[in-house]
C-alpha cells in the first residue's frame, strides 16, 4: 500500500473501542434504574420486559421525543447531564396523560466522534430521569457518524412505553362543563421554545449564558438548562385519588395548544387563575418585543402540567398531587364552546 498504513474503522472515524468504554459506563446507570419487571441486562440484540400482573387487558402506551434546540445550549455551556433528564421528561409526561404507568425507555445518541465523559453525562442524566418516572431505562443505541455532525454535538431522540388497563385508558370522553382544571407548576422552559428562547435572549437582548442578570439567581444559561419536571408520580397519585378527567402534558403550544387535544368537541377552557411563573419568563418578556399571544402559544409559562377534574373532586386531586412534591394551582374551568383550535382556550382580560 505505498507505506501508507491499512485503512481501519478507527481511522474512517468509528472508535469501537470508546464505544465499549461507554457500555461499561452504562452498565451500573441502567442497573440503577432497574425495575422488578425487566429480564437480562445491558449489552444484548434486546431488552425484555414483563407485564406487570393483575390487569384484566394489558394495553401498551409508547412515546418518542427528542430536546430540540435546547441542545445548542449544552454544548455552548458543556454540561450534558440535564438534557438528559428532559429528554426522558418529554416521554414519560406524555404516556401517562392515557393513565399509562411507565414501564422502560430507550435512548438514541448520535454523534460525529464518540466524546466518552460527553456522552456517559447524558446516559446519567437519562438514568436520573428513569428514577424519577420510576421505569428502566432498558437500552439504546449510540451512532458514531463521522462528518455528520459538527465537533462536539450531537442529536438524542427517547422512547418510552408504558402500560394501561384497557379499561383504564384516559381519553378526555368524560370532561364536562364545570369541570376544574388544575396545573401543576414547571421549572422553566422545560424543552420547548428555545429557538424563540435563544434568539430574544441572545441575539436580540445581548446577555451572557455565563452572567447572572436581574431577576435571576442563577446564570441564565443555568436558568435555560433547568430540566423538564416529571410528572408521573403526581399525574398517578391524581388518578388514584378519582375524579380525574383528563390530563394534559403542556408542551409546545402551550396551554392554548395543548389543551385543546383533551377536550371532547364542544368545550373550551376559560383561563382566569393567577399562578406564580418562574423568573426565566419575566426575563423573556423583558429582553425582547414578544406579543403575549406569541408567548402563550410558544412556553408552558409556568404551568407544565394540567389535570382536568371534577369540581367534586378538586380537593383530593390537590392533595393528593401536592403530597408527591409538585405545586398545584388552580387554572380555570371547562366551559361550551363553539370555537376551533386554539380558540377553544380563552384567558380572562
């Protein structure tokens, strides 16, 4: 070969060897997360998960998600962990808007060049996550894809799926006029809107990731990675206590966006609760010319969560809620309405 040496994988930009240095770092996370229904562990073709018992018709509920832009942030700021917790936070907080009890997920890491402490960061924080929603995290496939993308980033998209009684199943049917809805409180921006984050925040206002500005205590580039809330252990606790009508994970769009999609036909909601937005929102509306109605349908604005309840049951349904860590608050009421799409949702003046 001319005294050139032979070409090897390695060379063509695959690291198999990091690769297995990264599924020994993944072996002890994944058995962190291990629940009493997962067989065999990291490192087959497959993961295997029972059913649990005791259902009289087993339905599996999946979700798939990624972070989004959000991301960008991580690799400006080089911390990797958080993405991680909300890329598990945006399936699971999806399946159980059905009633589903989270019961695995699956992770994809795609990369130019494997970075073992990048990429072993974000598996700690989908193991995080996997606590949190009390699933395992049962696998994943991580891609090294030479000049695909830029030095030092990378993509993640997760797979959840979970599990429901047939009979179980939450479809929104039930609301009725009168009905309550209820929000539970988010700690930021979760993973939605950061294209419209950074460009107010950034390009337009000017500020520094690394500074603190007013009305933060934290650097706004801590403030930007705070990660998506996980709302299962409430959402169920909630069910649990009855009266629950319908559950509603709000994620881009917003509450106008989002409630809508667990409305039957001929209902609106009629918003005109107060609630407390974390600080990050104030910022946005301060740092750049935003109409109201633009930011109402692009960030959750401080309610990450929403549960529709019988007006009866309103007070188990907080207690219950709360009795799990999250803050509760009340957001409006269901009402008759003629209107479509995000016109079913009105805000008091």
């Amino acid at each position: 070969m001319s005294g050139d040496e032979g070409l090897t994988y390695k060379r063509a930009g695959v690291d198999i060897d990091a690769g297995e240095r990264l599924v020994d770092r993944i072996r002890p996370l994944a058995a962190s997360t291990r629940t009493p229904f997962v067989l065999g562990g990291v490192g087959g073709f497959a993961g295997l998960c029972a059913l649990p018992g005791g259902m009289q018709e087993p339905v599996l509920v999946a979700g798939t998600d990624g972070v989004g832009t959000k991301l960008k942030l991580a690799f400006a700021l080089d911390q990797h962990r958080t993405v991680g917790v909300d890329l598990v936070a945006m399936c699971v907080n999806d399946i159980v808007t059905v009633g589903a009890t989270p019961l695995f997920f699956l992770d994809y890491f795609a990369t130019g060049a494997l970075d073992v402490e990048q990429a072993s960061a974000v598996v700690e924080g989908i193991a995080e996550g996997c606590r949190q929603a009390s699933c395992a995290l049962l696998g994943g496939e991580t891609a090294e894809l030479p000049g695909f993308y830029a030095a030092g980033e990378y993509d993640l998209a997760g797979f959840a799926v979970g599990v429901v009684d047939r009979s179980a199943i939450l479809d929104g049917a039930a609301v009725d006029e009168g009905d309550v809805v209820l929000g539970l409180a988010s700690s930021g921006l979760h993973s939605n809107g950061y294209s419209l984050a950074r460009q107010a925040l950034l390009d337009h206002a000017g500020l520094d990731l690394r500074s603190t500005p007013p009305g933060l205590d934290t650097p706004l580039g801590d403030a930007l990675l705070t990660p998506t809330r996980i709302y299962v252990k409430a959402a169920l606790a909630a069910l649990a206590a009855g009266g629950v009508h319908a559950l509603c994970h709000v994620t881009g769009g917003g509450l106008v966006g989002n409630l809508p999609r667990v409305l039957p036909a001929g209902l609106g909601a009629f918003v005109d609760g107060r609630w407390p937005e974390p600080p990050i929102f104030r910022l946005l509306r301060d740092a750049a010319p935003i109409e109201e109605a633009e930011l109402r349908r692009t960030f959750n604005l401080g309610v990450g969560f929403a549960l529709v309840v019988a007006p009866d049951a309103v007070a188990q349904v907080r207690e219950a809620a709360a009795a799990t860590g999250e803050r509760v608050f009340y957001v409006g009421r269901i009402e008759r309405s003629d209107a479509q799409g995000e016109a079913r949702v009105r805000y008091a003046p």
